[in-house]
C-alpha cells in the first residue's frame, strides 16, 4: 500500500485518475483480511487439535501425518 505521501506525490503528478481520490488512496483494507486469515488459523487449530486428541486417546494411534500436523500449526504462525 501506498504511503501518504506517495498517493500524494501520484495525485499531484497526475498518475492517479481523476476519479480517484485522496481519501480512497489512503483507506485501510487490512482489517478484513487479517480477520479472516485469524478465523482460519483458529479454526485449523481447533481441527488439528480435535484430530490429534482423537487419534491419540480414542484410536490409540498417532502417525507420521498426525505429527506432521501438529508441527505444522505454530510453523504457520511466521507466514
């Protein structure tokens, strides 16, 4: 995303169509985004979780892919 001054420098140098303003340039459309990838980490972790429970106390077995799956969630966390 373009700095203020940068989505300043454009619009005076005529880059910018006149149709878009100032204002549009400098909206923050962050928060969806981060709101949905928080969604989705928390619901894989709930899942993973879920699975990794089940395996290991119900079935009585915990395989590669199981492990694979739990290194995997704070891995996630750096992207």
């Amino acid at each position: 995303m373009m700095g203020d001054s940068e989505a300043a420098a454009a619009v005076a140098a005529g880059r910018v169509p006149p149709e878009i303003s100032l204002a549009y340039l400098e909206e923050d459309r962050d928060t969806p985004s981060m709101n949905a990838s928080i969604f989705m980490f928390a619901l894989t972790l709930v899942i993973v979780n879920g699975r990794a429970i089940s395996r290991l106390y119900l079935r009585k077995v915990f395989g590669i892919d199981d492990i694979l799956a739990v290194i995997s969630m704070p891995s996630s966390l750096y992207v």
